[in-house]
C-alpha cells in the first residue's frame, strides 16, 4: 500500500456485496408465515368439517330411530359438509335394535367420518320402516 489508509466515509454506500440481502430473508421469511397461516386454516376447517359430520351422524340416526327415514336426506344437507353421504343401516339382536349411521366426506385429498348409533323407538321396529320398506341391515341411502 502507499502508507494511507482506507477509511469508509460515514455517508458512503455498503459493500455491493450485502445489497438486498434484508430484502431477500424478509421475502423468504413472508413466504413462510404464508404457508404456516395456510396449513393452520386448512387444519381448523378440517375439524370443523369433522365437527359437522359428527353433528350430521348423530342427528340423522335421531331421525331413523323415530322411524322418519325419508328426512335423512334433508339433515345430511342441511348439517354435513357438502358433497356429504351416509349410510344407514338397521340392526337388531339380544341388546335391542338401533340404526348405525355413518356420514362422510373427503376434503382436500383427507377423508372425515363420523358414526352414530340410536336405538330405535318403540313401534318403529314392529313398522319395517318408510313407505319406501327400509328392512333390517338395509342401506337407506348412499347419496352422492
């Protein structure tokens, strides 16, 4: 060297090195908190989802256990998740007879189910179901 010595001025620019770095880590950083945002929304809407099909089972097994199988169509749509099926199945033996419903949907490649058990009321068994003649362990409805 000639014996100065290089001082950086106060004003002067930084190294071309370091420029955007910051800009470029709070990018990267942004894009991650997007993705963690979006997994947690997608995690809640899931258990909502499940919540809803949960509600839907127990209630159309309700309905079956009063002998009113032609309304299960109705709460599925009004209760479950969109795009919702079930299944009712009638069952009897030595602890009584009951209907087991199971309601379900598929969401975002994941699939939630719910099952309901109600033991039917008096009477309901001796009328072998609907006008449409729902028998014992007869499916009532996959509906798509």
């Amino acid at each position: 060297m000639n014996g100065r010595a290089v001082r950086r001025v106060a004003n002067s620019p930084p190294p071309l090195g370091d420029r955007g770095a910051v800009t470029v880590e709070a990018a990267v950083a942004v894009c991650g908190l997007v993705v963690v945002l979006a997994l947690g929304v997608g995690a809640v809407m899931a258990v909502v989802g499940q919540l809803r099909c949960t509600d839907a089972a127990r209630e159309v097994a309700r309905v079956v256990a009063r002998g009113d199988d032609g309304a299960a169509r109705g709460v599925v749509d009004a209760v479950a998740p969109e795009g919702a099926s079930f299944d009712v199945r009638r069952e009897g033996g030595a602890g009584g007879t009951g209907a087991w419903v199971e309601v379900r949907v598929s969401r975002f490649g994941i699939e939630l189910r719910a099952r309901a058990y109600a033991v039917l009321e008096p009477g309901v068994q001796e009328s072998g179901g609907d006008e449409r003649g729902v028998a014992e362990g007869e499916v009532v409805g996959p509906a798509g």
